[in-house]
C-alpha cells in the first residue's frame, strides 16, 4: 500500500480509502440489504492489508453503513484506521437536529469520536444554511471536547460554489468526485489544484465513476486501453491517472466483493504517485475523447438555462440521456429519469417557449434534444 502525508495533519494515509457506501448485498425476501458478514470481512481485511482511511455517512445503505462500520471496528480495528463519517445536511433544520444526528451516529459508530466529521454534500443551498445555522461553529464545540478531530465537507455543485467554499474557512480537508470522464464536472481538477494550492487535503470520491468505468465498457474503449504496452485494466488506468495529480490525497473507492477489494489493494501497492508517461496521459487523453464522442448532447450543465418557467430540469435530463449513451445501456438513466417524471420535472412539460435556447452558451437546440431525451429515456 502507498501512503502520503494528509496535508499538514501530521500523519499519514492510505492512498486508497474505502467507501462504505457500495457494501456487499443479498437479497432478502425485505429487500436488498447490506451482507454484513461479508462487509465486516471485507472492512477488516482492508484495515489488515494497510488500508488506513474509512468513509462512511449517516444515510449509506439505509442508515446500516455506520453500525456495520461500527461492528467492524471491534476488536481493536478501531485504532487501526482514521474514520470519516458525514451529517447529512438536508435532514438539518435546526441546531438540534445536528446535535442529536451526532449522538446516534457515535452510538451506531460505537466510538467516542470520529477522526473526520464532514458536512455531507455541500451545495449552493445547503452551505446557505450551514451558515445560517451557526454549523461549523457547532462542529468546533465537537472538536474542542474531543469528539471529532477534524473538519471538512463533501462536494457536489458547481465549480464557482466550490471556490467559494473552500475560501469561507479553514478546512481540515475536502472530497469532491473526480474520474477521468468528470475532468469538467462539480469541483473537478480545477477544483482540484485550487484545493491544493491552498494546503486543502483532497480526498477523492466515484473515482471509477460508482462502477461505469469498470464495467459494461464500450468494446471500442476495450480495444483502445488495450493498444497501451503495459496492459492494465480499465479500473487500474481510471485509478492511476487519479494517483498522478500530486494535490490527491486518498481515492476512495466502494467496493462490493472481496475481489474488488483484493484487485484495488494490489493496485495500491503498484502504482506510484506522479508517474504516468506522457505516451500514458495521452492514452488517457485518448479515451476520455472517445467517451465524449459518445455524447448526444454538448451540455455543459452551466445551468444558464435554469430555472426554466415550466421546471423542466434540462441539464439533468441531458446528464441521464449521456450516460445512457456514453456507456451504451439507458437502465439506470432511465430510472434517474423515472424520478424526474415523478416529479413532473421531464421533457414531457416543456412548452417549447425557447426561452433557455436563448441563453443557453452552447448554442444546443435545446426544445429538439429534449424531444430526443425523452424518446431515449421514458
Ligand atoms: N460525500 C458524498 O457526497 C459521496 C458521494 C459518493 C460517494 N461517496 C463516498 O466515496 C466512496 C467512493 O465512491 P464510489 O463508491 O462511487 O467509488 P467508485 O470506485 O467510483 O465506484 C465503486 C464501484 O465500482 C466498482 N468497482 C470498484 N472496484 C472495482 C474493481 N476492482 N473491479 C471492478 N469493479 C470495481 C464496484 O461496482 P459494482 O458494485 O457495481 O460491482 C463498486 O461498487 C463511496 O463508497 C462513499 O464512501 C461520497
């Protein structure tokens, strides 16, 4: 395993952390539900082969994650690792409920404090309300009785909010989603470098994109990764490009089998920091252009278009109608847009009034790409 120095914090980590937040399942006549003899395995293994980063959060796996997580760091795991567990900033109306959310998530967690405390999933909206709510000074009194030891936030909006953020106060760390097809997406490498050239560890989230960039991949993409000399899998190319950038601190990746978990330690031991060739990063360069001539459609998810009169919401319904055609299988973009339909939020409402063509900077014939959209995904 391979380790850096988390920032100035005096110690270091694993590059690779694991995400408890894509444990194994069974089906059980209730449902799918976290294989807890396995993930308890699997957790311990990792803490046994030098994976020293766990990330968990209240909401994984239907709230289960952390009591797994929990019972896993028995037996003296516990000190063999650092703990990041997350508030979930949307169940958070009052001061209280934050208060009372970290109580139970000690008692789950079965620990008297959490290494990393983060606020989960910071938006525009939700660190509106983190200031509001006086929620870092709340974290702050966690910290000076011991109960967490550091503070930071996960990330998922724009690039700009990201600034702004990391400007607003001095964090511990930072995760934000960073894989080779998300160069542009949320925070992305610019977020990146601005994190690091202001000393912000950066912990690093759906590196291999939750999966897609593991499996179910194009045959073309196959035959293009397999021209490279050194043969490696697509996992091993998605994780590595990450490693090079010097401002990555941990990747963290879920893992669903005891497979995967073996694969990615090995990966971990192998691969060095900073070391890809420009033949390689070329490579990269290659697939990442052969993804994006997958594309439909050129939306940048700027959001220039929003909010439109009828709430549609345009640049989720090209994101899902991307993918679909990036990695050739419209399932789970289908579903995602199931839930916008729900919510009369799909293409089907738009009233073609044209007023998010007028402003849209990339010039897309938007009213026509969401006939298309909704062909594709309904
Ligand atoms: N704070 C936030 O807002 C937030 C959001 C997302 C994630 N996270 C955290 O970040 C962690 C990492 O994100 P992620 O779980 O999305 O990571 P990821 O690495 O992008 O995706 C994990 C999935 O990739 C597949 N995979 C992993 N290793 C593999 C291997 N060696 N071979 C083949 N397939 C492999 C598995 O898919 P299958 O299960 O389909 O086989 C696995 O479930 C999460 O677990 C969670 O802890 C936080």
């Amino acid at each position: 395993m391979q380790y850096k120095d988390f920032g100035k914090l005096g110690f270091q980590t694993s590059v690779f952390g694991m995400g408890c937040m894509r444990l194994p399942e069974v089906q059980t006549p209730e449902g799918r539900k976290v294989d807890e003899a396995e993930a308890i395995k699997m957790i311990r293994y990792a803490l046994d082969h030098g994976v020293n980063y766990l990330d968990t959060a209240y909401g994984y796996h239907d709230g289960t994650s952390e009591r797994i997580v929990g019972q896993a760091l028995q037996d003296g795991y516990r000190e063999k690792t650092k703990l990041a567990t997350k508030l979930p900033l949307w169940r958070v109306e009052t001061l209280e409920d934050a208060e009372r959310i970290f109580e139970e998530q000690l008692t789950k967690l079965q620990v008297e404090s959490v290494d990393f405390y983060l606020l989960h999933a910071v938006k525009a909206d939700r660190w509106q309300k983190v200031q509001e709510l006086k929620i870092l000074e709340f974290l702050e009194e966690l910290r000076k009785a011991g109960k967490i030891k550091y503070i930071g936030f996960s990330f998922h909006d724009q690039l700009e909010v990201f600034k702004e953020v990391i400007d607003a106060y001095p964090w511990d760390m930072c995760q934000i989603q960073l894989n080779i097809l998300d160069e542009e997406f949320q925070a992305g490498v610019e977020g990146l470098r601005y994190a690091g050239t202001r000393g912000i560890p950066v912990v690093i989230m759906e590196p291999l994109k939750g999966g897609k960039l593991a499996q179910n991949i194009p045959a073309d993409v196959l035959d293009l990764w397999a021209t490279a000399p050194v043969k490696r899998s697509p996992v091993e190319w998605a994780f590595r490009w990450l490693y090079n950038y010097p401002e990555v601190t941990v990747i963290l990746s879920g893992v669903s089998s005891m497979a995967q978990l073996q694969e990615n330690i090995r990966i971990f031991a192998e691969a060095r920091s900073h070391s890809m060739t420009p033949e390689e990063l070329d490579l990269v360069r290659q697939v990442i252009s052969l993804y994006a001539s997958k594309t439909k459609v050129p939306c940048t998810e700027c959001g220039y278009c929003l909010p439109c009169p009828q709430e549609v919401a345009i640049p989720r319904i090209f994101r899902h109608y991307n993918e679909g055609s990036i990695f050739e299988q419209y399932d789970e973009s289908s579903r995602h847009y199931q839930e916008l339909i729900a919510k009369a939020h799909d293409a089907s409402v738009c009233v073609e009034c044209g007023a998010c063509e007028q402003v849209c900077p990339q010039g897309i014939r938007i009213t026509e790409q969401l006939k298309a959209a909704d062909q594709a995904l309904r």
